[in-house]
C-alpha cells in the first residue's frame, strides 16, 4: 500500500490537474471511447459542484496529485438499493502498483456500505482487472448497450 496516501474531494483548483490526467486516461487502450475536451470539463464541474449524481475525488502522496476517480449515484433496481458507479479510476503511470487503486477502491466501498458498487473495465486492461479481482470484485456477463 502506498505510504502516505491521501483521498481528497476534487475542487475546482484541481480542475486543470484532473482534466491533464483525463487526457491521458481517455487517450489509453484503456477505454473504447475517447471523449472529449467538452466531456472532460463537464465531467469536472459535475464532480465539483453540488450535482446529487457526480462526485470526484483526487488521490495524492505527498502532497503531490498521483491520480483521479470520478463516481455516479443512481440506484439499481437489479439489487434494489442505491448504486455507486466508478465511471472513472486512473492512477498515473509512475505510480501504478503502489496501491493507489486498491486505497480508493476500499475508500468507495467504506463510504458506501449499502451501496452495490459497479464499474466497467476492458478485458483488455490487465492491469486494472488484477486490482478490481484482487479486491473481491467479480465479472458479470452483461452485454451493455447504448443510446448516444
């Protein structure tokens, strides 16, 4: 677990750190889509304002910003109670495999005990499957479609 790691609320100062950090995450095989500099700043000020459905969150050691995650609320009639959707979750690359990930997992699962906890992963991103599984989460068989 990476020493001295800290989880903060994302304000708007952190607004070009995180969108930076976007950036970089929306540009990575990481994900299908690659949004854009509109998304990028809405996502932001969603997460900084007082929005009931966004929330986002900077991961810093030292004092220095390691990383972002950005959650949804909404509820899940499937489990019948409130759902936390992790739509974002990136760790810069200097910093992987410390346990940033793993810290902001359990910060979300501590701080939503009721909650169901979701996100979506590429099979192909190794990397994030290994933490997600590691920390109990498992797969399910859902084909996910879309209206744009």
């Amino acid at each position: 677990m990476m020493s001295g790691l800290g989880i903060r609320p994302m304000t708007a100062a952190d607004t070009e750190e995180v969108l930076a950090m976007m950036r970089v995450f929306y540009a990575s095989p990481a994900l299908i889509t690659h949004g854009s500099e509109d998304i990028f700043r809405r996502d932001v000020a969603a997460c900084v304002s007082a929005s009931p459905y966004a929330e986002g969150y900077v991961l810093e050691m030292d004092g220095q910003t390691v990383g972002y995650g950005m959650l949804a609320r909404s509820f899940s009639t499937e489990f019948g109670k409130h759902c936390v959707w992790i739509e974002d979750l990136y760790v810069q690359e200097a910093f992987r495999g410390r346990g940033a990930g793993t810290a902001f997992l359990q910060y979300v699962r501590q701080n939503n005990p009721d909650a169901v906890i979701r996100l979506e992963v590429e099979k192909e991103n190794a990397r994030a499957l290994h933490v997600y599984r590691k920390n109990g989460m498992e797969e399910l068989p859902y084909l996910e479609m879309i209206w744009k």
